[in-house]
C-alpha cells in the first residue's frame, strides 16, 4: 500500500481524501491544513492523523508522496518542498496564479527526477484518453482540428472569482492543457477574446468575464478552437473533437444513466448531464491517484507534469495579451524562462 | 417513360398519384374510381383522364402498370384483371381479407409472369433494407433473433376499424411480411396474444383490440417477437431489430430534421417522430415505384410478390387461431392452399 | 458503521466483498466459505476474520447484517438460519432452484420482520429505477406494454451450466423479476419458448436453451416480452422499454465512456457496451449496499423481497411448463403455496 | 402555377431545374446558359424552350421569377437586368467575389422592392431554421455563443478552386451567412486565420487554405466561432449549436437513414452523413423554392434578401483583412458602402 498525505482539506481536498480511502493501493495517512478545524474534521472522518505542520508531513518516513490541495498561492512552496524532502507530489491546478514565480519553481527544483503530477484531471478521463489513444494509433490520420467546448454549470462566487486570477488562468488553463495534450505539438500562436454574457454586472463589478472564445495553431499548422461559458445553464459541458484526415473522434459529455424519455412533444430525451467536475470527472479523478501510484512505485513520468502546468499558464498569458492587444500573439512573446 | 394508370382516389390512392406525377420515370395516365367525383378531383390536380369504368384502363394499350388503392375487397378480383389483360400490378395491402378468396386468386392467376407487386412499404424502407442487406452480407453472423416494433400514433376511426379485418389482418399484417422479409426462411410456428389497451371502450364495442404481442419461429428454430399498438402516444414507431452470432442490426425511428434540445431538465431532446406512415414512409413509398417501373421495363418479379401477400395473411389467421385457442399453433394448421 | 459478514467467497462473493469495504457505512467484518481457502484469500485482501463455520458467523453479535452469495443450494438454509438469528440478510438470486424448496423456507420465516433482500441488482440499477420513478409519477400515463431485452455476452462454461437450473430460473429470473418490478401487477398469464442457437452442440449435450422469448400478461391486460440470449457478441444488452398511454420510457446501455468514431465507412461509432453484470451493474451493486444498509439501520423492508424471489421463481415454473407444453400457461397453475 | 425561368444549366442549376419540374406549384418554362449545348440537354429533360438569349427572358410576360445559376461573375449582371425587367430573382450565391461590383449593384438597385432572393440554403434547411425559431421564441434565453461546423467532404478540383475567389468567399461565406441569421444582430469585429492542412501541395500551388477558424462578435458582445476543412473524410459536416443562457439548441448532421450497427469492436455505428450538399440539403434547396413562390405570390420579401448577400461577402472581406495582419478586424474597416 501506498501512503499518502494531504495537505488542503477543502471541497477539493477532501474529495481526494475520499478517492485515496476508497482506492484499493493507497492508504490516507497524515493530513494538514492552515486551518486546522478543516484538518481534524477530514481526519476523524478517515481515522488518520493530523499534522502540526507541514514539515511534519515532509519529514515523516512513513508517508511515500502528498497530494497538495491547499490555496494556489501555496502550491509552489509545497511543490519545492516536497521536491526537497524526495516525496513525488500530485499538486491541484494551477502552480500558480504567477507566471514569474512558477518560473522561479521551475528553476528550484531543475534536474529532479522526483515526480510531480498536476492535477489535470481531464488528461485521465476514459473518453478523452481513448480520444488521444484513437488519434496516436493513426485512427484519425494526421490531425487537423481540435475543438474544446468547457461550459460550467454556474458562475462561482465572488468570493471565489476575486481569488482565482482570472477565466483563462482559472477555467481555460484545464483546456489549454486538454489542447496541448491533443495537438501533440505545441501551441505557438493565440488568439483570445472574452466578456461577460453570463452576469453582465458581476461583470463589471470585478472586470471579469465569463465568456471567451480562443484559437490557438501550432508551427506545422494544427488548429485549435477552444469556447468556455460559465454559465451553462443545461449543464456542464466537455466535449473534445478531434478532425484529422482521416475521420473524426468525439469524446462528449456523460450522463448519469441512459434513461431516454419519449413524449407527444419531444423525444430521446436524457436526463440533465453531470452536474460538474466532481461527478463528471470522478473516473479522471481516480485515474489520477492511479497515475500517482504508478509513478511512485515505478518511478515513472507523470502523464501531466510541472511542464506541462507552466506551459498552460504560459497559454493563458498569451490569452490575456491576445484579449489586451486585440491581436494574434505569438506564444514566445511571454514565455521567457 | 412508364404510363400508368391508378384505381382508387381515396387518401392512399392519392399519395401514390402524387408519387407517380413526381417519379421522374413515369406519367399518372389514367384514374379510375367507383366514386367518380374523387376520381375527377385527382384527375383534375394532374390533367388526367377519368376512367369511365376500370375495363377502359384494363383495354387501354397506352397503360404500361396499374396500382390499385381502392377498397380491399375490390383488389382480388382488380389483380385478376390485370393479369388477364396482361398489365403489372401494384396493389396495396392486403390482398383480401379471406384467405379462401386469396387462394382462389391465387389458382386464378397460377403460372403468370405478370409482375404482381403488393404495397408491403416497409420492404422499400432504406433503413429496413439496408438492414437486410448487411444482414445477407454475413455482418451479423447467423440470424438469431428478430424484434419488431410497430406502433401506430393514433386509434383509426370507428369506421374505418369495422371494415378493417381487425388488428392482424389490417395492421400486423405489415409486421409478418416484415418478418419473413427478415427471417429469411418461413415462420412455421406462432403464438399471439392481444386486448383493448389505448381505448378499451371501443374495444368493448368492436370487439377489437388496439396491444399485441406476438411471438414466431421457423423450423431452424429462428426468433422473431413483433409488438403492436394502435395508440403511440409519442409518435408512430417503427423499428426492426436483427441480432445474430456476431452482432446487431437496428433500423430505428426517422425524425423531421435533426435539431436537439438542451435544457435544465433535460438534454438531446429531439423533436417527435415523423407522424405516420405517409411521413415516414415517404422514401419508401416512393422506392415502390421505382421497384413497379423496374419490374415493367426489365420484366422482373417484384420485391414484394403475390405469393408474399398471401403468406403474411396467413400468419395473421395463425395469430388468431393463437389468441382464441392459447396455444403455440404451427402455421400449417391454417395454410389449406 | 454497519458491520457486515459475507458467506460465500466465489467470483460473486469478491465482488460484494470489495463494495463492502469501499462503501462509506459499511464494515466487511467476518467471511465464510465452505473452501476455506476462497475465504481465506479474501479475508487477508482486507484485513478480516475467517469463520470457523456459518454459525460463527450468526452467533456473533458484532454482526449487524449477512451477505449470502454462495452456493444456490445452501441459500435457503443460510436464510432460515439468519433469520432465526435475527440478522438481516441480502441473499443473491435465485433463492433456490426448487419452488418446493422455497416455499419450505417461506413457511419457516413466515411473519418475520427481520430483512430479507434478494439480489436482484436490476432494481437498484440508477436507468431502471429512473425509469420506474417516471411511470409512478405518471410520466407515460398507465402503462400497456413493457419489453425487456436481456442478452448475456457469452454462453456460460458447461459445468456453470450443469447446475444452474436452465436459463429460466438462472438468466430469465431476473427479467421476470423486473418485469414484476416494472409492470406493478402480478402477471397471470405467461407464454414462453426457447431453443439453442448461440450453441446448438452444447445445447444438444445438455438438453440446454440459450435463446428465448416469453410473454407475460397481467390480470388488467398489460404485456411483457422478454427476450433472452446467452451469446450477444456484440455485448451485454440490458433495456427496459415502457410503453404507456402517454408516452415511452427506455433505459438503454451503458457505454464505458462517450467516445464516438467518425470515419468514411460509418459514424458516431461508440465503444462496445460494459463487457457483464459486473461491469454493467456496478452502481447497482453499489445501490443494493445502500438498500440493504438502509433496511439495517431503518428498519425497512427491501426494495426486493423475499417474495419477490418466490414470484420470479413461479414464473419460471411457469414459463417452463409453457415452454412443454406449448401454450399459454395460467400462473396459478405453477403457484400451489 | 408560378412560371420559373432558370439561367445556368451546369451542376447547381440542373439541381434546380429538377426541384423547379416537381414542386406542385411551379413550372419550367424556359431555360439559358451561355453554353447553348447545356441549356438545350435541360430543356430536353423537361420538355422546355431555350432562350436564345438572357433578353428572351426577361422580356417574356409568362415568366413570374427568374432562378439564376449561371457563373458567379454574371449574377451582378442578370440580377440588374430581372429588377429592371421587374422579374422576381433567385440568385445563386455569392453576388459577386468583388465588394466593389457588389456595391454598385446595391446601388443600381436601391429602393427596388422586386423580390431578390440569394441562395443561402442553409437559411431553409428544417434543422437550422427550427433552431432559429425556438431561440426567437425564447428557448433558450439571451443567445451567448454559436458555433458552426462546416467541413465538405472533398477539396473541389483545381479549376473550381481558381475561379472561387478564396475559400472565405467561396465556401465560409455560408457561414457567415448562417452567423448573422442566427446572431440576429451584425457582427462587428472579426478574427479569422486559415491555412492549408488537406492538400498543403495545392495550398502551395495556389496560395489556397483548406482550414480555417474565425471567432465574429457583435456589438452586444455575442460570440460565433466557426470552423472549415475542405476535406472531412468521414462527410460533410455541417453543425449549428446555439447556447443561450437557458439552454442549448443543436442542429446536427443528417444521415440517409437510422440504421445502426452493433459488433463486437464497436456499436450504434450509423451510415455515414450525407455525402454533399445536394443531399444534405435537398429538403433546404426545395424549400428555398417554396420561399421564391411565396414571394412572387405574396410580394414578400425573401429571408434571405440582397443585402444578406452583400454583408456576408463583408465578412468575408473582413476575415481576409484579419488573417493577412493577424488581429481582430472592425468590420466598418472593410464595409465602405
């Protein structure tokens, strides 16, 4: 059995708990957060320790990786020292809200071999998988066309929105890695536009959007259309299509069951999608602990790693710089490790 | 271009002669009705002749193919005509209601070449044929199973359900032909039960039922299940299921466009069927005049013969003997030809 | 939490072992197994106790709840015992594969109010149920016709075969039972024949059908087609098809996930349907767990009875005696309790 | 019967001479094409004078509308010469592939209220225009985003490609078009990048893009992407969806019929799409007809008029103006009317 820390005992948190409880190689062993009512609370839940500290967590010789879920502006901190203390890390998305300081981390910990997974659930999605699967084996020949639609089901809180850094590094970087994941080259051109349609006032009480529409192409021509919502009020929707030269493949949205109703005005028609991430991606949650097992105990890559959450931020960037300068921007233009 | 002249005015006579106006290989010539002034309606719509008596069609060396769509208890005695005079037949459904009349018929017109073509749509559906064509292609392996779903959207009138021959002979009828269309060897054993379901007052009335199910095999031991209702409050629905050793073939229900709809109660809603069999079987309707047009010029028997009219009404006679006797009956008990 | 022991440490057994331990209220406690070694390996899997014997098992009073998934034969003595014990019980399906037997045991627990569920997992299926829950709601108005289509993905071994009681009492019971379920009436009629098509050779050697069709009928007039096979290629196919005055109902197929494949030869291509029960059902099994921790804790009777085991076993009977004698059987005729 | 001139006998024009010959409620009646041979096979087929110029034409007092088909660079032409004439026009899109020229039509033609209609069939087809109509009546709300797919199924020959004038003109113009029907306000900004993927040997040959993304905005903020490929493999794929801040509406691809395919690699395999635009959109094509008579009849104007034709080259214009200096264009740059 595996033994693994948490560190961030939120919503997300402690629906990590709960896949680490129920996975059939991993055990729960220590878990921390800043606010230590949060902690104990998860703790008594599953019977398991809770640490003073964190360092109590990366000293500890019985724990063999941490799954960090704490607030964004902690991430790197933890990232560098679980990377110190040799523990393999399974860090939330984003690094953090902060190209410059993720950069920083990326300098700190140069050269390690330790794993560091960051959780791009959709990487591990069933559907989204085989769609790549599919694409790699030549099912599709040479691909074309990408196109992500990510709706979510409702706009957060304000709360919430002050703090996440805005839709592209918040919401859009999960598709900027999903885009990167598919295109299997990378992005050197963006194109960003966004406004608020969703709440027009939330809107402008924050100067945020809830809106956008992205395209993004590679160097040999690869074309990639992404379209978020916030407010997709018949559920959260997550489609990739994948148009090559030889076919087309769809990964589309889930459903709870396969009940179809039929009536006088209408037919075929399915109950409401899955609510949200949770329950949507809950096999893409598993998955990822799976994938984490894999890579501490046979000390394997991370299908999504540290590169790969910079290189989405770096994505977002451009989007920000595309939406500002109302122009195509290339990608180089703010990547400057 | 193929001339050819129609007997029978009334709704069904009328599809057809727009069908033959359109069809790019033939000219409605002439039209016959026992009411003259339904006859002079549909003349006028194509600047066609009214016939003063069918004789003056049957004489007419200028007509090329005759379909019949008037009342059922006329068609024997019209194919009859036909054959003598040497003309192609398209006749509607059934033959006749009495299987001794058929017979008869039939001994009447033994040994002709004479194209006899019976209006068994569903055999021209491109869903349901190309069904069958896979199936013959070994796609599915060895037939095993066939389910049929045959359901109407609305209660016929009373009138037209006390000349109508009850529930096997008028509408089921379609469904055996589709199965032995679909079994590929005959159905030599049938159980059926049936009741007053969508309406059960006028099923008190008539003594008619409106629900039935039916089982059938063949002497490989074949399966075949057909469901009826005259009531489908959702839309007419028609569905053809083979399952074989290696898989499954299902020809499903056709919609007017393919709009979906998407809400917070539910998603893919697609708009109801297309409503009954002029709807939906419009295609087919159609690929039976070019079946008739193809069995003139090329002197070929048709899809849907004679022979296959008589059989299907004598599994809707086996399917009575069924219900009224509760018991498996072998079709032989009522095949006296 | 709610500890619960397991008897019977087979294929089946292993499966209800791993939802005991991952379900959120539940303890896997003590397991038993004729071989000792079955329990042993499951009891090390997780940590738990081996029983001597049954009766340590009934005896313990940290037990709160008995999973019986052994062998056909021993269910209704173990019921009898659990009973006697006051432990409430989730048996899986078939009671016994003699209706005398079961209704031995029926008098024997008469007037208890200690639980007993039978597994009949298509009950708690999240489609079936829904669909269900919508025709109680009046969604479909009354219901006239149900079609349940229940096709295995392959024929047994033989030995599973030799002892499974036939494909009406081993495979059609559950479809019985959900007709049961669905049609919310006793069915008093029942019509049913079956012969080997998926394996005519093993068919022949043990006098075995694979195929099936039945038709149920209930004192008000409602109908029920099942059919069966044992050798669907194509895949594990489970529908449920509500057909009512108002409208239609159909929980379909469940998809491993919504991946579709678009080439030049065919579209919208989705993967195979989940290969068995296990798979299939897995949320159902899961929802029996729920059910039966519910009936501990609540003191409520099963959503699937003791009765309802003895029902689905009489229709069996029934469907057998239909099947000899080739007619439509009264289910009062097979019911001497 | 409303009396149809048709000028154009090549590919699109036969089409229509054959829609033309079996609408009930029109008339061929006479024919022109530059290439006497073409115009002469039609006039065979249906039996029809040829006119020995345009002039006869539009001079003849039995004809009530004139259908042009002919070459692009004629239509500017034919469409001044019907109004002057006073002859209700159907004109095949685009106008003309010079803004230029189309804008001194404009003008030639301004105040006209003889009917002119441009070919944008997608305007008629069931599925589009039923999306439409349910978004108007509110369905789903506020319109936020629409997204349209449009992919032919093969890269046209080189002769077509160097008279089509580009493929924003040639083939997004469609697009365009459905953008502003269904945005049902004008896009004002636009941001387009093309290049060639399907056949980059003919892309290099004639400075010709095969795939293309464009994202419009409206004034309001409304977002439209839509998405080209000269060559989908697996058919002509043609997708509206409509998200609102209700709901969703999708019209999808249509498929000849609803036969689907169940193996053992994969299930509910359908038959691929319609191959091209004749057959995806016959029933638009005839409904466009329907729309011209309407027209004529009832002096209405056309849901596609004039202007449509010449806002939809604009953003043509404008999506050329954005790819060559890669930022997001103001429609009133390139609109200089």
């Amino acid at each position: 059995m595996v033994n693994i820390a948490l560190i961030g005992c939120g919503r997300i948190g402690q629906m990590h708990a709960a896949n680490i409880a129920k996975h059939q190689l991993t055990n729960l062993t220590m878990v921390f957060d800043a606010d230590e009512e949060s902690a104990r609370k998860v703790a008594q839940l599953y019977g398991v320790k809770v640490g003073k500290t964190s360092a109590e967590i990366f000293d500890s010789e019985n724990i063999d990786g941490v799954l960090i879920a704490s607030a964004t502006s902690t991430h790197a901190d933890f990232i560098e020292k679980a990377v110190f203390a040799g523990k393999p890390v399974l860090c939330e998305k984003p690094i953090d809200l902060d190209l410059g300081r993720v950069n920083q981390c990326a300098k700190q910990i140069s050269g390690t071999s330790i794993p560091i997974q960051i959780g791009f659930n959709r990487r591990y999605d069933p559907g989204h998988r085989g769609a790549r699967k599919a694409m790699l084996e030549g099912e599709i020949g040479d691909l074309h066309q990408v196109i992500i639609t990510s709706r979510d089901p409702e706009i957060p809180s304000k709360t919430y929105l002050e703090g996440a850094g805005g839709l592209f590094r918040d919401m859009t970087i999960h598709d900027f890695d999903l885009a990167r994941f598919m295109l299997g080259e990378e992005p050197t051109e963006v194109f960003a536009l966004a406004n608020a349609l969703g709440d027009p006032k939330l809107g402008a009480e924050l100067e945020e959007v809830d809106s956008a529409m992205c395209i993004l192409r590679t160097a040999s021509g690869k074309q990639c259309h992404i379209n978020n919502s916030r407010k997709a009020l018949y559920g959260y929707d997550q489609r990739v299509e994948l148009m090559g030269s030889n076919g087309m493949l769809i990964s589309g949205n889930r459903k709870p069951h396969e009940l179809k109703r039929y009536g006088s005005t209408g037919v075929e028609t399915s109950a409401p999608y899955q609510f949200f991430f949770v329950e949507r991606y809950s096999e893409a949650f598993m998955a990822e602990i799976d994938g984490f097992v894999d890579c501490i105990l046979n000390e394997k890559q991370p299908l999504s790693t540290f590169e790969d959450g910079r290189k989405a931020l770096i994505l977002a960037e451009a989007a920000y710089l595309s939406m500002h300068e109302r122009r195509l921007v290339e990608v180089s233009e703010v990547d400057e490790y």
